[in-house]
C-alpha cells in the first residue's frame, strides 16, 4: 500500500468535499418530499372516508379526486427513490475520489460514470417532483370547480 502524506491528502479531500454538500441538499429535498408524500397520504385517507357518506354526485368528484392524489403518491414516491439513488450515488463517488487519490489509480472513467449518474438521478427526481406540482394544482382545479365554476 502506498504512503501518502497529509500533504497530499488534503486535496483529495478539499475534492471530495462536493459530493458531500451535494448530499447535504438532496437530504433536505427529500425531506420536503417525504413531508408532501405524508400529506398526499393523509390527504387521500380523509377524503376516502367522505366518500362512504358522500352523495352519488360528490362521489364522482371525490373519487377523481383520490385518482389524482393516487398518481401523486407514484409520483413522489419515483422522486424520492431518483433523490435517495442520487445520494447514494454521490457517495459512492466521495468514497471512489477518496480511493482514487489514497491509492493512486487511475479511474477518472469510474468518477466521472457515478457523477453523471448522480446527476442524472437528480434531474429526473426533481422532474417528477415537478409534475406532482402539476398535478396537485389539477386536483385543487377540480376542487375548486364545485365551488366557483368557470375554473
């Protein structure tokens, strides 16, 4: 095993600190979504218990309703999955630089594979969680629409 002095392991983990930050903002994204996947969740259970109750014609409404906060939970639940795969992901990249650096190879290929992964897990997280936007904006639509029509 070679020796590498501290000298030289500065560097690599001044390098490795990006990665690090980069988990540090998609914990905190996955917090946010976890909270609105909870509030998808609790959102669909009160209006399947007005459903029992709930005249022919509210029924109808509730249940497009809950088809919607359905699709949103999918949603989320992608987003939250893409978000956790891109931190693993940046962690595997903090542990590849880490090596690379402590024991002098040469895997540039490897680094920049999980970065672009990485990256990429991110991008189509925060897609998804931006079509649930959408969505939970149709569902007020319709929400809206019983009470002032025209919306």
């Amino acid at each position: 095993m070679p020796t590498t002095t501290l000298a030289q392991m500065l560097p690599m983990l001044q390098t490795a600190i990006g990665p690090t930050i980069l988990i540090s903002g998609v914990g905190l994204l996955l917090l946010a979504m976890t909270n609105r996947l909870g509030r998808i969740i609790d959102g669909t259970r009160v209006l399947a218990d007005k459903l029992e109750a709930a005249a022919p014609t509210e029924k109808e409404r509730l249940v497009v309703q809950i088809g919607i906060l359905w699709k949103r939970a999918h949603l989320m639940r992608l987003s939250i999955t893409l978000a956790a795969s891109s931190a693993l992901l940046a962690a595997m990249l903090i542990i590849a630089i880490f090596s690379a650096a402590l024991f002098h190879l040469e895997s540039g290929w490897v680094i920049g594979v999980l970065f672009v992964l990485c990256m990429a897990s991110l991008v189509l997280s925060l897609i998804a969680f931006i079509q649930d936007v959408n969505r939970s904006l149709s569902a007020l639509r319709l929400e809206l629409a019983g009470q002032m029509p025209g919306l």
